[in-house]
C-alpha cells in the first residue's frame, strides 16, 4: 500500500511503471494510484520521471522570467477576457473560484474582485493549439526561455500520460491507453507562478488572497513546488477543514481534475485545494511578518478541446448509476473560466 505523510496526503512510488517492470509491478502501483485518489483526490508521485535537474532548469527558468521589469512582462500579456488562457498575468488579473457561469457575469466578475488574488503567472501550451495560440516574450528579453519552455511542456506531458495509463488500469480499464486517446498533449498548460512576498496579517484577515480554495478543470495536474509551502487541501472526511500539503522534495503532487472525476463517475475524488500562509515561521521576515516569494509549477492534463466526457461503463453499476451526462471539454472550460478572466481590464503599468 502507498505510505502516507502525517498530512494523511498519500506517497506512491511510481518506480514500478518503467518499461522493464513486471506486469504484476504494474497492476500493483496502478491500484495504489486509484486507491490514493478515491481516498483523498491527492497524492505525493516519487520517481515520477521528470529529472531533478530539469525541475531545477524549470525553476531557475521561472524566476527568471518573473525578475523581469514589469514592462517586459507585459509584452506578452494574457488576452483580455476568458476565451484565450495564455500569456503573462499580473497579480490581481484573475481570481480563481469554484463558481461556474454559462454566460459573461460583470457584476459577478467585480464582487469576486473585492479580494485580490496576490500571484503573477505564464500560462504556455502547445504550439500546434490554435483554439489557444501561445503569447511568448520577444526573444531578446528572455533568450532561451522560449525554447526551454516548449521542451518542458513537453516532457511533462510524457510523465502525465504514464500516470494516466496507470490510473486507466487502476480504475479496472481492460485497455491502458483508452483515457489517453482523448489527450493528444496539444489541449494541455504548463503554468509557471509566482507568489510574492506580502503582510501576513493581509492573509490571515482576508483583505488580500494567494490562491483561494477550488478544483482542478482537466482530468490529472501535476504539480512541483519549491520548499517555501502554503499548499493545502480539504479533509475529503471533514468539508470545510484543510490539511497542509508540505513540499516533498523531488515528488510531484498530482491531483484528480474535474473531469476525470466525472469519467470516473466521482469514484475517483477531484478535492478542493488552496494556497494560502507558509506553515513554517522561517519562512516570514520582518516586523511585518512578510511572506517569502513562493515558486511553483503545474502541469494540467485536459482532453482535447471536443473529446466528449462521460461516465466509464467500468465505474458504474445498479450500486452506482450514471451521476453526470456527456459533457464536451470545451464547453466545460469556457464555464469554469468565464469569471475568473474579465473582459476590458486595463493592464498592469511597468
């Protein structure tokens, strides 16, 4: 069985999904895979398969990027509006929620902008996703960025796309690769974030945010974050109550999206999760108690934009009929996005 952290988030090693392992190997890591994300929704991957030193390239990249002047970051800015997620957000752009919405809600919009969400962002994908073309920075600014970047993108997707054939056989699917043929990679966003530092006593009283409580859009994220912590996650046996998620050097967390959760007939758990305080008091400087710059990456692994999602005949019985209708991707996220980017903002100054 997967061991667990005192946070009660379970550790699967996935060394057993190399190609010279046993099928036995294979079907034993894949149930301890589906088992942790029923429990919980999350779980600590080890030997995941990204190299430690291209983890460590792709954090040396992101601080980079965020040093910049402000005026050079915003010669890529994020589109206006919910349609196109790419590009540089400034802090206070958008504002992460739970809240779904069909249409385009000003009033909406401006009442979850009362709280400022305190992070800046890069949202990068597939340069062949045309429905979300890729806003990049003038090469002279960032030389290299680019490229290193799309390697990443790219890597990353290899690694979720083991984990997702794992977890295809872990739900009892005959054939391994029957969730990836709805995930080509080119549907899927690599996000690099910066927290910076900010008055601990603005977070404890709420006047600002990190990143408030919500799931995930797609079907798997994986996400690495440095050793700075504030990730937390809601008690799947206590709702309303969260446990913290303290970085695990060398894991990747990943966690159950929306919409493999609904393939999965909810037998698999997409939890909610946050950023909030680091738990460690080294982390705070200061008579103000400012809070260190934080630093994470995440992965999210999405179906391709029509792949049509509904329940899997393998997660379903008399016990447990059908919870969802077919659902399209695409139609899914432009929900889920459509409050979190409003339209006409007026952009950030250098």
């Amino acid at each position: 069985m997967a061991t667990e952290k005192t946070s009660g988030i379970p550790i699967v090693d996935f060394a057993n999904w190399r190609g010279d392992s046993t099928p036995e190997q294979r079907q034993t890591l894949a149930l301890e895979l589906a088992d942790a994300c029923r429990r919980v929704g999350f779980v600590y991957i080890t030997n995941h398969g990204v190299a430690p030193e291209l983890l460590d390239e792709a954090f040396d990249w992101t601080k980079k990027l965020f040093a910049l002047k402000q005026g050079e970051k915003m010669l890529a800015p994020h589109p206006d509006g919910s349609a196109v997620h790419r590009g540089y957000s400034w802090p206070g752009l958008e504002k992460v929620s739970q809240l779904i919405s069909e249409k385009e809600n000003i009033e909406l919009v401006k009442a979850l902008r009362q709280t400022k969400d305190c992070k800046e962002s890069y949202e990068i994908g597939s340069e062949e996703n045309h429905e979300q073309p890729n806003v990049w920075l003038p090469e002279h600014i960032l030389p290299g960025f680019r490229d290193f970047t799309i390697k990443f993108y790219w890597e990353c997707f290899k690694v979720s796309s083991s984990i997702l054939k794992a977890m295809a056989i872990g739900i009892g699917l005959e054939d391994e690769d029957f969730l990836l043929k709805f995930h080509s990679g080119h549907n899927n966003q690599l996000r690099l974030l910066h927290y910076p530092p900010v008055p601990a006593s603005e977070l404890e009283s709420q006047a600002v945010a990190r990143m408030p409580a919500h799931t995930d859009w797609g079907s798997i994220t994986m996400l690495f974050q440095d050793d700075c912590g504030g990730l937390e996650v809601e008690n799947p046996h206590k709702p309303g109550e969260f446990v913290k998620a303290p970085p695990l050097k060398n894991a990747c967390v990943m966690n159950v999206g929306d919409l493999l959760m609904r393939w999965s007939n909810d037998s698999l758990k997409s939890t909610l999760h946050r950023v909030t305080l680091p738990p460690l008091q080294d982390r705070f400087t200061g008579t103000e108690r400012m809070t260190r710059d934080r630093y994470s990456i995440p992965y999210f692994l999405s179906p391709d934009s029509q792949s049509i999602v509904e329940c899997l005949p393998a997660c379903t019985d008399a016990e447990h009929p059908v919870k969802y209708p077919p659902l399209v991707q695409n139609d899914y996220r432009r929900m889920r996005a459509m409050v979190q980017y409003p339209k006409n903002v007026a952009k950030a100054s250098a």
